[in-house]
C-alpha cells in the first residue's frame, strides 16, 4: 500500500511540475494572447493555456473555453486560472487536455460541469469549495483523482468515476455532505486518507476486490453509512477508518485483514456485532495497534469458530 501512496503522490508531483514547467516557460515569452473574454500563454510543447480573465473583460458568470484562440489550440487551463470568480455555468470544448489545481476553486455558484473526454489531469483541489457544484460528468480518460479534488462540494450528490481511475487521493471527497452513494470501480486499487470523511449523507459504499487497503480514516465522519462490505482483498484497516460511523451496526472483517490500526472502530456508536471471517487464532495473529479499539463498546468479535474476548482500551 505504501508503495501505491508514494507513487500516486510522484504522479502528483510530477503534474505539478508539468503544469509550472509549462506555464514559468510560458512567461518567459515576450507576449501572451488574449481574446475578447481571455488571457492565454504559450505552451511550449504547442498551443495555449488560459491564464483566466483578461484585464479588459467583463467577467461573465457563464463562460465557453474555446478549442482554439486564433488558430492555436487551448489545451490547458492554468493553476487558479477561475479560481474564487462568480461562475454559475462553464463549458469546456473538445481538445482540453488538463485542468490545472485550483483552477475553479471558491466558485461558489458554479452548479454543473462536463469534463470532455480529451482531459486526462485533473490537478489538485480544482473544485475545492464549489458549494453550489450538485452534478459533474468526468472524462473517461481520468486517470487519477487526486487530493482535495472535490472538498467542500457540499451540494454534490452523485458522481460517476470513470473505469479508468485508479486512485482516489487524500481528501478528494471530504466533507461532500450531500453525497448519498457512490460506486468505486474496479481499476481502483488506492483509497487515500480521509478520501470520504465528513460524507454524512453516505448510507451505502462497495468497495471493489482491487483494493487492498482501507487508509486513515477513510470513513470518519459519515454519521449515516449502514453497511458496508470490505472484500477478502483488504489486508489492513487505517487509524480511525470507522471513526464516529454512528449508524453501523455490523462490520464483517475479512480474514485477509492482517492488522488494525488505532480506533479504528472508535465512536461506532450503533455497532452491535464484529465478525472476522477467519479463526480465533487467525484474528489473534493480526497485528491491532494498541489502542485498536478505542471507543469501541462491544465485548467481543465473533469469528468463525468462536469468540474473542475484548479488553476494553480508553
């Protein structure tokens, strides 16, 4: 799992690098381009990339990004490029192939947005904050959906990801309140931390065979998740994966788990039955952090030949 962090976060790295390569080269060019609405810089490897606004526009609440500015193509949009503007509607054309990290961050009034299947990065917390954001249909050329991407979107209540994901990273739907399920596909292998915490409309969530890890609380928060099922591929529970999931009331662990990370359980609230598919011997030997389970209430996990008795840890 580690190693799937580390090379998910190279990946960002690497975007991030990209975008400022692109856009530090472009502003060493004595000129940029703008139309009646934008401003754009050079690509270096070709095209253009939307800086946002031009200093002599209106800044209009309902925009189109062009496919081209003068015969050469728009490709990116810039780091902060709409960021914190009054945004209720955007069309993005065919042709884009990135979207840089906060490029519409704070747009509280933006309500939907279609991401053309030409775009294969989104960067970082690109809609951070949109409050008003209830829909959005992503590329299914979206490779990765990285940190923070949809934090704050309060009034997002159904996503779609693509079957091209691999990766959902640290935070991406924190505090996504109106969000009531939502279907993790298959070519996921990477849930990061704090992917859904605060998601407290979630009732329901499947998690695919490809994912082996639940990472730090990667549920914390989500008051109103019933069930959930956790595949025989998981091999380890985060730091607080459950906390204060007050609406579980059962929780089978599969016997591929090999260890449990501190209150991982804690402020489960409503649990009234643990169960371990494996033995009692099995569950004995996973590796359980001190403070395993904190918080947690019950007495006992059930396994499948038996009963293991719990101490009780403040």
């Amino acid at each position: 799992m580690a190693k799937k962090i580390f090379n998910s976060k190279i990946i960002v790295f690497i975007f991030g690098l990209m975008l400022l390569f692109i856009i530090s080269s472009c502003s060493n060019q004595r000129k940029t381009k703008t139309d009646q609405v934008f401003e754009y810089g050079y690509n270096v490897n070709g095209g253009l990339y939307l800086v946002g606004f031009n200093s002599d526009s209106t800044k209009s609440e309902i925009i189109t990004v062009p496919a081209k500015c003068d015969g050469s193509e728009v490709t990116i949009i810039g780091v902060g490029a709409f960021s914190n503007q009054a945004l209720t509607s955007v069309t993005l054309s065919d042709g884009l192939k990135m979207i840089g990290s906060e490029a519409f961050s704070g747009c509280s009034s933006l309500t939907t947005i279609t991401i053309p299947n030409t775009v294969t990065r989104l960067g970082r917390s690109v809609f951070k904050g949109c409050t008003s954001l209830t829909s959005i249909t992503l590329s299914d050329k979206l490779e990765y959906i990285f940190d923070n991407t949809f934090d704050g979107c309060t009034a997002l209540s159904t996503i779609t990801i693509p079957n091209t994901v691999q990766s959902l990273d640290k935070e991406a739907f924190n505090g996504c309140t109106s969000l009531t399920s939502i279907t993790i596909p298959s070519s996921v292998t990477s849930l990061g931390e704090s992917v859904f915490k605060g998601c407290t409309s979630l009732t329901t969530i499947t998690i695919p065979s490809s994912v082996t890890n639940l990472g730090e609380g990667v549920f914390k928060g989500c008051t109103s998740l019933t069930s959930i099922t956790i595949p025989n591929t998981v091999q380890s529970l985060g730091k607080e994966a459950f906390n204060g999931c007050t609406s579980l009331n059962t929780i089978t662990i599969p016997s591929s788990v090999t260890s449990l990370g501190e209150g991982v359980f804690n402020g489960c609230t409503a649990l009234t039955t643990l169960k371990f598919e494996g033995t009692v011997a099995q569950f004995n030997e996973i590796t359980k952090a001190e403070k395993w389970n904190s918080g947690l209430a019950l007495g006992k996990v059930t396994c499948s030949n038996g009963d293991v008795t719990l101490e009780q840890s403040n």
